[in-house]
C-alpha cells in the first residue's frame, strides 16, 4: 500500500510551488523576460497554463485517498517537466536565456524533480518491517 499521507503532502506541496510560480509568471512575465533572457508571451502563457495544472494537482492531493494513476501523470508529467526545462537551458528550443534565466530555469527543474522523487516513493508500496 503506498504512503498516502507522504504522497498527499507531495502533491500538496507540488500544487503550492506551481500555483507561485504561475501567478509570478503569468503577472510579471514583462517585468523578467529582459533579466531571464525568455520571451514574454512565452513566460505568460506558461505562467497561465501552469495554474489550472496546480488546481489538478492541488485536487488530487486534497482527497483522502488520492488517484494512483492520477498521481502516476503527475509523476511522469513532471518528468517531463524537467526535460524540457533542461532542454530550454541549454537552448534547445532556439531561445537564449540569460545566466539569471538557466539558473531560474534549473531551479524550478529541480524542484519539478524532486516533487517527481517524492511522489514517485510514496507511490510504492510501504514495506512492513520485521517481516520475513
């Protein structure tokens, strides 16, 4: 059985980073695609999408008993994240960010990341101890 209370809090804490993060986007992509050296319409619209993505999977930690294959795409969604997200740093996708722009992206990669870790030990099945 997986660690439903380590995965709610993963999925919980997943949400939050990623409702932040949309709202700076989404509100201040003018004010940091000169220092992150990214498209403003492409910090807008990311910011935007990734709002309805936190209230998924702000809803998915929220039950008392959250979806296995719902939190599964959470996992492999954020695997995916980190991809594109280390590909967008070292300019795979034609733009050029910033120094400021790799460092932010590779920050939000590892936090991506990491939430991907965490959910992904939760959802396996919780060993009983002492049994042979």
């Amino acid at each position: 059985m997986p660690n439903m209370r380590m995965l709610r809090l993963a999925l919980l804490a997943d949400a939050a980073a990623c409702a932040a993060c949309g709202v700076v986007l989404a509100a201040g992509a003018g004010a940091l695609a000169g220092p992150l050296g990214l498209p403003e319409p492409l910090l807008r619209w990311v910011g935007l999408g990734l709002l309805p993505w936190a209230a998924f999977v702000g809803l998915t930690g929220w039950a008392a008993s959250p979806s296995r294959r719902a939190a599964w795409a959470i996992v492999a969604l954020n695997a995916l994240w980190v991809l594109d997200s280390l590909l967008l740093a070292a300019g795979a996708f034609g733009l050029a960010p910033t120094g400021l722009g790799v460092a932010f992206i590779l920050a939000q990669a590892t936090l991506g990341g990491g939430f991907a870790v965490v959910q992904t030990l939760a959802l396996r099945p919780v060993q009983s101890e002492g049994v042979a």
